[in-house]
C-alpha cells in the first residue's frame, strides 16, 4: 500500500464511523452530519454521539445531534479549524454545550504508517509475534493498553519483547473495523527508554501491513513519549478527533 491509498482506506472508515462521504474530509468548507448508529463503524464508539469533529486537516466534519446542529455550526464558522480542537475557543464551546446538558471529552490525535519511512527496529531483546492462544494469560493491568479484557475478542494481534523468560513489553492490535487494525503498547516502567516501544510497534505495523490491513496508533498529544514513538517509527499525524458527551458521563 502507498501513503495515499492508506490515508484513503482511512478517510473511508471515518465516513463510515460519522455516516458522510471520505472526500468531505479533504473540503474547504466545514460538513456537518446527523449522529446516527452506523453499520461497520469502529467498534468502540459509543453511537449515536452527542457530537464528534473529526480534521485531516482541511475543514471539521461535525457528526451532530440535530438539537445541536445550529450551536456547533456557529462554533466552526467563529474559529480557524486547529483552534476548534485548542482552549480558549473549548471553553467557549463547552459554554454553549451546557445547555444541552453536554461537554467535550476526549481529544486525540491519530497516526497512520508511511511505508517509505516504516521499518522494523531492533531493541536488543527477544520479541516474538503472539496469537490468540499466546497472550490469552496476559489481561492484566501491565497490558492494558496493548489488549483489553473488555473487548477481547477483538484482539488478534501481538509483539511481545522478552527479557529471558520475562514479559517486558507489549504490543497489541485490535480489529476495531474491518480495514483497520489499532496498536496499543505497554512497556514495564524499569525497562522504558530503552528502544522497546519503537521496536515493538513497528514489528507489529508491518504484521498488520502484511495481514492486508491498515495499522492506526492513537495518542493524546501531551503524551509526548507515545507521540515520539509514533512518529519514530515511521507513523505521521493523520487525523484529530474531539468528541462530546452527556455531562452524566464521567
């Protein structure tokens, strides 16, 4: 795959999640859409949302309840597009939600792989591939972001790096949607530092790659060490999400 075709395969599977086109992600103008349960959306999004703003970096595509339509299209039409994601412009946004009994709530940035730039990189451990039946023992706090227990049927994927016959690092893809496979890494805190994560992301990119899928990586962008990985191993800032709640979510 090429990084257009990847970034394409990406842009597919968000129309899917928000229910619009893939070239309304790449228009000049801000599209906003009906927030509705869609078929094939990634199966941890909880549908209908209240609101989520999706950017590759050309406009926002708003999915929005119809009662906040007219609140979100004023807000995208007062501020540049970066600045929507940005505080001050949210606490102006969160102010206008609160009549709705709504607020934002997570905000993430998420990468997709360059194949020019993708290698598999070396840690000076032991990392092996895991299946179903390797890492069905490893659901446990130190893995939590690499395979999650509430959604394990999900997990079809592993890297594991090994020091001796110690688990030191964990790497895992989940099948969230049908072309698009999401890594998640866990790495021991005493052996941070130390290469482990790049090495095991990019190990599992390529996995993935091979298995005809496209590997996507999720991060705040505070969490500068999970962006660095990212961006280390051959991963670049594909597209941001902000999505709202009902203010009864915690």
């Amino acid at each position: 795959m090429t990084r257009a075709e990847i970034v394409r395969i990406a842009a597919e599977q968000s129309a899917v999640d928000c229910g619009c086109v893939a070239g309304d992600f790449f228009r000049a103008e801000n599209v906003i859409v009906p927030s509705r349960k869609t078929a094939g959306a990634r199966v941890y999004l909880e549908q209908p949302l209240a609101c989520n703003l999706i950017s590759y970096g050309a406009n926002i595509v708003a999915c929005v309840r119809e009662d906040l339509r007219e609140t979100v299209a004023e807000y995208l039409g007062r501020h540049p597009v970066a600045h929507c994601f940005e505080t001050p412009a949210l606490h102006e946004f969160d102010g206008a939600l609160a009549r709705f009994g709504v607020r934002s709530c997570y905000m993430a940035e998420y990468f997709l792989p360059d194949p020019r730039r993708l290698r598999t990189r070396d840690c000076g451990y032991d990392c092996r591939t895991l299946y179903a039946a390797d890492f069905r023992g490893l659901y446990l706090p130190a893995w939590k972001n690499a395979v999650c227990k509430a959604r394990a049927e999900y997990d079809v994927l592993c890297v594991g790096a090994y020091d001796g016959d110690t688990l030191i690092g964990l790497a895992g893809a989940s099948a969230d949607c049908e072309t698009m496979w999401q890594i998640g890494i866990d790495v021991l805190p005493q052996y941070r530092r130390k290469g482990i994560a790049s090495a095991l992301t990019s190990r599992l990119a390529a996995e993935i790659l091979n298995a005809g899928k496209v590997p996507f990586y999720c991060a705040a962008w505070s969490n500068l060490g999970s962006v660095r990985n990212a961006l280390s191993c051959g991963f670049f800032p594909a597209w941001t999400e902000l999505t709202c709640f009902g203010t009864e979510k915690p």
